[in-house]
C-alpha cells in the first residue's frame, strides 16, 4: 500500500515538475439548480463550387428548310446550378448568338443573327427555395440573338438551387440563302 502511494505522488511530483498540466474539458458555466444553463454549439456550412450553366454538346441539329422558311427545334437542355449556398441566391442566365453561315461566309452564305430568335419557354425542373423566371415564356416572346438577353432568372430564395429549361431556336431563313449547312454559335452565361 506505501508503494501505490508513492507511485500516485511520484506521478503527481514528476508532473507538476515537468510543468505538465492535464487539461479538463471546458465547462458551460455553473447554475444553481432549477435554472437553465446554456452552451453555445458551433458548426459550418460550407459552399462547393459556386455558380455554374451547363448547356448541350454541339453541333445541335434544329431542322432544314427552303428559303423563305422558318426552322424551329429544341436547343436541348441548358441548367444553372447554384451551390453557393448564398443568402441571396438570385442569379441571371444571358444568352447571345452569331451569325450563321455556309461556305465562305459571304453575303448570301450568312444568316445573320437578327434572324435567329430564342425562347427559354417554361422551366422544366428545379431545386431548392426561391422564384424562377423564364425570360420568354413561350413562342410569342421569342427574342433575336443579335443582342444579349436574359434567358431565365431566379429572383427570390435562398441556399443551393438550380434550374434547367429546353430553350427553342427558331431560324427565318431569308429569299436569298443559298444551300448549304450554316454553322453558327448561342452562347449561354450566369452571374
């Protein structure tokens, strides 16, 4: 029994000497009894990668027509994904477009993009809190692509969100193009 005692002080000497001491957990506080004692709790949430748009793999085929004609088709699907998780995440996607031509480019190988119009229509799904506006939200608010414009926004909410929409092209092919493939660029941002 004389050497446990001393085994427990000579742990406690040698401690105290090495200047060591044990850390206790931290307390909350002390609070008579039938009181409330309260211990503030920390956590983070973090954001991943931001804002982004993904748009469809090129080239999209939309149609043929004489000229004269009017080509429409689906651009495919093009999605916003929000994981700033902001307090404010609104955001607006924008879209513009080129020329389109055939050949050598020349005069009655380019459609020009005033010519090419553009209509988000309805979204058709999205995530997370908030309200999402389509820029043109159905064929009779078609715009040109000679300009940027909004395609869609999210004008209310908060946290991770996103939004996908299948936009249409609509091309008026004019009396003096020639035949040909046109080749041509939409362009899709979000800030």
């Amino acid at each position: 029994m004389g050497w446990d005692r001393f085994g427990v002080m000579g742990v406690m000497a040698v401690t105290a000497l090495a200047g060591g001491v044990t850390a206790r957990p931290a307390l909350a506080g002390t609070c008579p009894a039938a009181t409330t004692c309260d211990t503030t709790v920390l956590f983070t949430v973090s954001a991943d990668e931001g804002l982004a748009i993904s748009v469809p793999d090129g080239p999209v085929g939309i149609g043929s027509g004489t000229p004269g004609d009017q080509i429409s088709g689906p651009l495919g699907p093009v999605t916003v994904s929000d994981d700033r998780a902001a307090l404010n995440a609104t955001w607006v996607a924008t879209v513009s477009g080129t020329s389109f031509t055939t050949g050598g480019g020349s005069g009655a190988e380019t459609i020009p993009a005033g010519a090419i119009s553009y209509w988000s229509g309805l979204a058709t799904s999205t995530t997370g809190a908030g309200t999402f506006v389509p820029g043109q939200p159905d064929a009779a608010s078609a715009e040109h692509l000679d300009a940027p414009y909004a395609a869609f926004r999210k004008i209310s909410g908060a946290g991770g969100n996103s939004c996908t929409w299948n936009p249409t092209v609509v091309v008026d092919i004019p009396d003096g193009a020639v035949s040909g493939t046109y080749r041509g660029t939409i362009s899709h941002s979000v800030a």
